[in-house]
C-alpha cells in the first residue's frame, strides 16, 4: 500500500475516522456477518464465523487508535468523537427464503437487531 505524500491528518480526523469507520463501521459488519452466521448452514457458518472475527478484530484495532488520539488531542478530540454517529445504512430487502437465509444472507431483521446492538455498545 503506498504511503500518502503530506503531512499526517490531525487527530481529530484521524480520531473520527477511525471511530465511524473503524469502531462503527467494522463494528457493524461484525455483527450483521456474527448473526447471519447463526443462521446460516456449514460450511457457510464456519466462514461467517471467520469474517465476524476479523470484522471485530478491525473495530477493537480502531478502538485503540481512536482512544490513544483522545488521549493525546484531549478535549477537542474528546468532543469530535462523541459526535460521530452511525454510518448511513440502508437495511438490503428481506432474503428470497431460508435458502438464502441458510447460505448467509442476512435479511433486515439481522441487520436492524446487529444496528441496535452497535448503538448500544456506543451510548
């Protein structure tokens, strides 16, 4: 991956990147990907279950980097933060039937229960 010319962003974006993207964004696939491994059938699952790891993984990393930036920035990255809401998301149609369900699909249901479970996890 080639390293971008420039200085380094500030801490707040940089701060408020990670947590949207990083600690929502990756928080919010763990989720959805966790769930729809419930329900679907090996060796589907047994993939799902690999991707939601790694998706959380991703969201604790960012976690990290977005906790060292408000300690570092103090206030003002603090505030920058607490500002950040959830990535626009648009629940993808109810899946065509278990067949779907069972190969990994993850219908509106899924995504609004791992959504509601992100939200809480942030308050």
């Amino acid at each position: 991956m080639p390293v971008p010319d420039g200085p380094p962003p500030p801490l707040d974006v940089l701060a408020v990147e990670g947590q949207r993207e990083g600690v929502l964004g990756e928080g919010l696939a763990a989720a959805i990907v966790r769930r729809a491994a419930g329900r679907a059938r090996e060796p589907v699952a047994g993939h799902l279950r690999a991707i939601a790891r790694d998706e959380a993984e991703h969201a604790r990393f960012a976690a990290r980097v977005v906790a060292w930036a408000e300690g570092a920035g103090g206030e003002r990255v603090r505030r920058a933060v607490a500002a950040v809401r959830p990535p626009a998301f648009a629940p993808r149609p109810e899946p065509a039937g278990a067949l779907a369900v069972a190969w990994g699909r993850a219908g509106a249901d899924v995504q609004a229960d791992a959504r509601a479970e992100v939200a809480v996890r942030r308050a």
